[in-house]
C-alpha cells in the first residue's frame, strides 16, 4: 500500500472533526477553536499511551491503568445501547486543570469535538468517557445535516441514560424534585434543540455554577442533564437498541425528530409535572 494510500483516512477523519470544529465554533467560540489543538496532540503536552488515548506528559501508571480499564467499560456500554461499536474516538486526558484549560475545557469536566474526547481531572473514569463516546457514537452513525437537525437534549438524553453518572442518575432527579430545584418541565426541555437553546437554558438553570457551589461546600445541581436522562431512560427502555437504530435511520432518511421520535410507542408513566423556572421578567 502507498503512502498516499495509507494517510488518505487519516486526512478524510481529521477533515471531518475539523469541519464539524467550524461549525461548532459558531456557538462555542475561542473554547471549541482551541480544542483544534487535539489533532496535534503531541505538538501541546500530550503523549501516546496507546492508539487511541493520549495523556498528558508525567500521568502515573495508576491512572493510566485506570484509563484502559475505563476504555474498556465504555466501549462495552457503547456496544450495549447501540449493537455495535463504529466510532473510534481518540481520548485525550489531562491530569492538571491548567492542561484542560488549554485546550478549551474551561468550567466543564468533559467534552468533545467530533471524534476527540477530552477528559479533565475531575472526569477519568468509564462514566464520562462513555458519554462523551455517546456523541461520537451518534455522530458516525448519522448525517452531518441528520445530526444538525437532532435535538440538543435527545443526543445528551441518550448520553445521559448510557452513562451511568451519579451526578445526572435518578437519585438526583429525586434529589431535585425533593428540593423543588426549579427544573424543565418535559414540554420544555423538547424545545432545547440546537446546541444555543441547551447552553442558554444550562445557564439559566445555573447548571454553569456548580464549581461556584462546589467551594461554597453546597451540593452541586445537574438540572439540565439530569431531565434529560430522566425523559430517556424509560424511551430507551421501551424502545431498545432496535428502537434507537430504527429512529436514527429515520432521521437518516429525513424525517422529522418529533415524528420519529413518536412513532416508537412510548406511553410510560411519568413522575408528576416538575417545578418550572421562575420568570426572568
């Protein structure tokens, strides 16, 4: 095989991260524009620990152990939610906030770009990575424009519900509903469909202030990510990996979300209305 051969997928994947990185940056900014740097990761403090994991440079062999035991895990939940696994992401892990910082990770504890992962410090285990692999997952499997067009809350939803995290489980649901923690009601968390709409409502929702609370010693609030976990564990209960499939396909295809999303028929008892967001106004 030539040379050129071999490079040639090489380019078409960092071609698609770097096209899907320039359509992002239009809400996220400087924060999405550094995370670019993840393509030459070696050239900004990263090293190879295997194919597709870098870390940053003196990251001890007990979490570089725990990082291929987490590898693992998530692949293995991946595989359960969707059948198979397509995506290959490269997993990136700092071990200092300052190496997170760099690379666009400001005030999250994971993220990704495309089919790079980033992990912080506060983020080295299976659960984040797994849903992080999720939106990689769900990015290989559809259309840009299929993708474009998927609710923002349906894509962390499925994340959510893949990713087993305690800070967006159930238990914090309860927690929220028994602390009347202002939070959407399932009406309006279907109205949170492009990426602006879910930042603008985490904001409002103050789940942007949780290292704020986490100083304070107050407990944190998952709000926005938590509701959506909780409208898409019973769907994907019901639904299955037949059903997740069958509603990518059609999605795919070009049907509408709301139709697609109601075709599978989802008739679960839910809990009673949550409390609404008081007014801004």
């Amino acid at each position: 095989m030539s040379l050129t051969l071999f490079l040639q997928p090489l380019r078409i994947r960092h071609l698609k991260t770097a096209i899907l990185l320039l359509s992002l940056s239009l809400f996220g900014g400087c924060s999405v524009l550094q995370g670019g740097k993840l393509l030459a990761p070696e050239s900004f403090g990263l090293i190879p620990l295997t194919q597709n994991i870098y870390v940053e440079a003196g990251t001890d062999e007990a979490t570089r152990t725990q990082l291929r035991d987490a590898m693992m895990k998530a692949e293995s939940a991946i595989r359960t939610a969707y059948g198979s696994v397509k995506s290959r992401p490269v997993v990136h892990v700092c071990i200092s906030e300052s190496c997170y910082e760099k690379f666009g990770g400001r005030g999250s504890v994971a993220k990704v770009y495309g089919d790079r992962i980033l992990l912080s410090p506060r983020g080295l285990n299976w659960h984040f990575l797994a849903h992080e692999w999720s939106h990689a997952e769900m990015r290989s499997r559809i259309t840009l424009g299929a993708w474009w067009d998927m609710p923002q809350w349906f894509d962390e939803g499925v994340a959510v519900a893949i990713s087993e995290t305690l800070e967006h489980s159930e238990s914090h649901w309860k927690f929220l509903v028994a602390s009347s923690t202002p939070r959407p009601t399932r009406e309006e968390l279907h109205t949170f469909k492009s990426l602006r709409q879910w930042l603008d409502a985490v904001h409002r929702y103050g789940d942007d202030k949780n290292i704020e609370r986490k100083a304070r010693g107050d407990p944190e609030m998952h709000t926005l990510y938590t509701a959506a976990g909780h409208e898409l564990r019973p769907w994907l209960a019901k639904a299955g990996t037949g059903g997740l499939l069958a509603l990518i396909a059609q999605l795919k295809d070009g049907k509408d979300f709301e139709s697609a999303y109601q075709t599978i028929d989802m008739t679960v008892e839910r809990d009673t209305p949550p409390a609404a967001l008081p007014s801004s106004h």
